[in-house]
C-alpha cells in the first residue's frame, strides 16, 4: 500500500462521493484514498512507511498464515458489519493453530459507485476492531472494477502469527476419549444475517457473535499447552466442522443435544426459518477438542473468559473408522449428523 | 482451506460445469472443489494437512509481507493469465524489500456461473507459476457470489518472505547522487492487455512482461547488498513509481528518454493508442535505486539474468525539495513528469 504524504488540491467528499475508476488506478486519486481513510483510520507506523510490502522482525520458531475473503450481504448487520468481520474472521483461524496473531494485511475490491460514506464506516470499523485486537492492518491493496461487475466492497485479510513453543494444534490430533467442548452459544451469527436480509423482527434483536478469539485462546493454550484441536465453527456450522475433524482425525464424534447452547431466540428463530442451528455460522464461537483428564479445567478457563462464558462440554470423540458424527438427541434417540451437503445460506461471510 | 480426503458420489464436471452457490458454502460441493482443483493444482504438504491455517518454522530475522488483489480483465492475455500474474505480482511486492519469498496465501472469489474449465486452466497455471518459482500456495479461501455480483474470478494474493541480513530496501532510502536502473524495456504489460481487449492486432504479438523476478533480485543483493530502492512500476508505470519513490525519499529525479528501454512495437502500439509508455503497467519489471559506485556492476548483473537482459542505467536522483521527477527528452528538452491524475487502464492487474 503505497501513500503519498503531500497534500491535494481538496479532501475526499465522504459524505457525498462515489469509488471512481481512478481509485484503482495507482495515480494521486489511489494515492489520496490511501492517505485520507486507510492510512488515517489503520495508523500504524509499518502501514505510514508506504512501501508496497511491510517489514518486520520476528523470533524463530512456527509461524501461521491465513486468508478470508469476505463478500457478506448486507455488509453492515446487527453486531458487526464487513470491516469488523474481516479482522476477527482471519485472526480467528490464525489463532486456531494456538499462534498469536501479529500482522494483517488488507486487500479491497470496490465497485465503481460505491458510496465513500460507507467505506469510510467500514474503513472505521476495521480499524476499531484491529485496534481492539491489537494486530494492525501493515499492509494492503485497492482496486476498482467498473459498476455491474462487484457487489459493492469485498475485502480480503490474510493474519500472520506466532505459535508458541510447546503448541501443537491441528484438525488431526483428535484421538478416542478426548472430550469436546464449545465456547459459548450457537448459531448467532447466521440469525442475524438472515434476519437482517429478510427484514424479520423478533422480540429480541439477535446480534452476530463476531468477535476475535486470540485472547480466550491464550488462555486455553495457557491452562492446558496439549489442546489436540481447534477450529471454529463458521460456514457449515458446528456440524460441518465436527465432520471436517472427524475425517482428518479419522474418529468418530458423539455430541449430546441437550448440552449444546444455543439462545432460545436463535432457537425459535431458526424453527420459523426452516434451519437447523448445528448447520448455522457462528463468528465467535471455537470448538476446542483435548484429552478428558484437561476437560474440566479448559471449561473454566472458557468460562472465565468474556468470550467463553456459556462455554459447555457438548460430547466426545469415540473410535469410528467411518469417521460419522452422531447426535444423542434430547428424546434419547440418535442420528448422525452429516456434512452440510448443499447449501444454507449464501454470502454469510 | 479445509480439504476432505474421502471419495465424493462422481468428480467434478470440468469440461462442462460450472461454479454454483454451493461451492462457497463450506460444505462438501465447496471441499469437493477444493480436493479436485486447488489441493491438486497447488499440490504440497502444507495444503494438504487441511487446516483453516498453514503453519511452517521460521528462523528469526527480518519477514516481509504484502498482499494484491488481481482483477484483470481479460482473464487470459498474451504471456499470462490472472492465475500466473497473482503469482508473479504478489511475489514481486514481496521481493522488492530483498526478501525471499517464501510462501503464498490465495483467497478466490468467485462468480456463479463461471466455467469450471476456466477455472481449472487459471489454478493450473498457478500452479505451475509457483512450482516455477519455488513457492508454494500454502492456505486459500474460496468464496462464491451470485451471477452479476462479480465478473468472473478475483484472486488475492499474499506472500510472506524473509529479508537476508544487512540488506535495508525501502522507499526512503533515495539519495541525490544515486543512478536510477530499470530492468529491461517498459509498456509491455499494459500495450498487452489493452491489445487484447481491444482485439488489435500488431505485426508481431506483445507480450505481458509478467514474471517473478526474486530470482533476479537475490542476484542483485548479493551483488550489491546495499541497494538503497527497489520498486516494480505496476500499475502507473515508471512515471508514477518515480514520483512515489521522489515524494518519500524527498528527492528529485532526472531521468533520460534515450535511455530508456522501449520495445519498437510497443512504442508504436502507444502512439496507435493515444498512450504514453512511461505510464503503462509492466509486471516483470523493477527500478534499482544505489550509489553511483555501484551501478555499473547492478547493470552487468541484471544483463546476466534473464529477466534483466534488457536492462538500463536510465536517470539519477538529485537534489529537490519539491519531489519533481524530470524527463530529458530525446530533443534536449526538459518536461516535468508528473503523478498519473486520471485512470490510464482500467483493470489492468
């Protein structure tokens, strides 16, 4: 992202200016968004040295790396909108390798026309929740695509992180025994951004959970350095991602719907929509899997956490070369709960 | 990038299917894609253990990180398609602060609608452009948009790389007495693209000068490790990279038309189309800034490699606190050349 510290002739018109062409074009109109919202609103001193990457020291030892790209509708959503969200998505699934996360860089696709009111709010909001994080946005991009041929803004964060020394977090340690537990309540996420795209009231405005994770993770890897897996539980929901570890691991899974927290507004709001709350989006929410003698403790620890406390223990890994999740259901019963084999809901992140 | 070793009901129709909304949905039709393109494609270790994340050793010292977003339009063009340039451009970024990349992140967004065919010839070449330059597509996203909400594929890039010791690149380091240095002839991207937008055709074919050029550039540290700027004229040509280089090292330039590289046809393609070449794109291209005492062996240096056989000692930094860059015209005359104000080409990386 390369700024340019001079002045031009007049200011950005936030509040009544459109994204033109020459935003992505690499001239003084580029040059001048650069300055006026990235810059001004991501403040960092990597980010103001303008060069086209950024540069840092690190220690040695194991670094993770992971990109998002986000194209979520409507971009601004009862809890968050598409800035916040594409700061704690990517941090999320750096930290799930038990890293801290350092660094993000920003990548924005914008449509001709779009409003630089919203931008500017996005932008903001970015900053605030990178901010809040503390893992400044050093690096980024802009382009422009002609009118008819975006959706607006997408934005595409990657996060770098360092994982501690010790930490050995990955989709295939899970082994028969271990115990499953889930951070706080399922399905807000998804709710909220359907309810907000179909205009539906409920009594109680069901908010997206999107938050960023590291910190509770710090703390779990903290209390208990051998979590076997972590992962969260975003498109395709808690089912969907229970199946993905089960197959790496290549076990089986056991979860017991009578521990699963879920809102009763999420809950009665998705029996209106013809959902099932195991196959919704959350964006706050981790599964963390670990042996069952570190169970107990892993709960407290969530539980002590602002981002943990309707943490609960939902189920257990068990041998299973199929590697089939099973759902004990409230009624006693059982059924395996497969992959999301279609598809739920478009564009939820 | 969450891939599932399992066998799904038949493969992918590749020859006459489509990307439809499941394929960003998190679910098996998204995994199936993943297994069947990308994971195959971009085949490595990393990729394949599946994780939201990708996690390597680093030694301690210097990273450099950067990311591009790539839009062009058309996807496929002499010389390269978008597959290969969000190789090529993301590694450049990465290189011009000496660094060594060494991994890549790719996040796709993608249109309903669009061609699996497509889709495959773009992920191959990606793949063969970062076997080629030895560095691997270690975690990706996949997201999918309905039909007019893109314009085909947008792919973003990120690289991180780490920086040898004692070697200090940056936008700032520009002195006056310091010789200017381009890598081989200018325009030849941009004349590309258009040409193929615009279906013209010249005697002989322009190619897009789009390649990696890390290897280049580790050549010209351990040549000189002192280089002071190094910068690749993307989008805004050499006239604007100049001026961003000018503005943040508080400098002037004077650079010398004869000097430059220009290939005839494309010259004469510029002059067909109203451009001129100094502020078209090229993406396999570099400006070196060093004390004069080392231009001469940067020079021989260049001309050894193969992406520097054309290469040129075409100006000088000198003293300016206005930050004018100045062209010595083939007549003796003198012009300032300014940022680019307006829009050049749309969509041209």
């Amino acid at each position: 992202m390369t700024s340019h510290p001079k002045h031009y002739s007049s200011k950005l018109d936030l509040k009544n200016g459109t994204v033109d062409m020459t935003h992505g074009s690499g001239g003084r109109a580029m040059a001048q968004l650069i300055d006026e919202l990235f810059v001004h609103y991501f403040d960092n001193d990597l980010l103001r040295q303008a060069n086209d990457q950024a540069t840092f020291s690190i220690p040695a030892g194991r670094m993770s790396i992971s990109t998002d790209g986000h194209v979520i509708s409507p971009l601004f959503f009862p809890g968050g909108d598409i800035g916040s969200l594409s700061v704690h998505g990517t941090l999320n699934d750096v930290a799930m390798s038990g890293a801290k996360p350092l660094y993000l860089a920003a990548g924005f696709i914008l449509e001709e026309g779009f409003p630089l009111s919203e931008l500017e709010q996005i932008i903001q909001s970015m900053g605030r929740a990178s901010a809040k994080a503390g893992v400044p946005v050093v690096t980024g991009d802009t382009k422009v695509v002609e009118r008819g041929s975006g959706d607006g803004i997408f934005i595409t964060t990657t996060a770098v992180g360092i994982v501690p020394e010790g930490v050995n977090i990955a989709g295939d340690r899970a082994q028969p025994g271990d115990k499953i537990l889930v951070s706080g309540t399922l399905g807000d996420h998804g709710v909220a951004i359907l309810s907000s795209r179909e205009n539906l009231e409920f009594e109680t405005t069901i908010e997206s959970d999107s938050a960023a994770l590291h910190g509770l993770i710090a703390d779990l890897v903290a209390a208990v350095p051998d979590i076997h897996c972590l992962r969260d539980p975003t498109r395709g929901g808690l089912a969907t991602t229970l199946n993905e570890l089960a197959k790496q691991s290549d076990v089986g899974m056991r979860i017991i719907e009578k521990k699963l927290p879920i809102q009763p507004a999420v809950n009665a709001a998705c029996e209106l929509l013809g959902l099932d709350p195991l196959y919704v989006a959350n964006e706050g929410k981790l599964i963390c899997i670990a042996a069952a003698e570190h169970a107990d403790k892993l709960l407290a620890t969530m539980q002590q956490h602002p981002n943990g406390k309707d943490a609960a223990i939902i189920g257990e890994v068990i041998e299973d070369k199929m590697g089939f999740v099973q759902l004990e259901t409230s009624f006693g019963g059982n059924r395996v709960i497969d992959w999301l084999v279609g598809e739920q809901l478009p564009r939820i992140c």
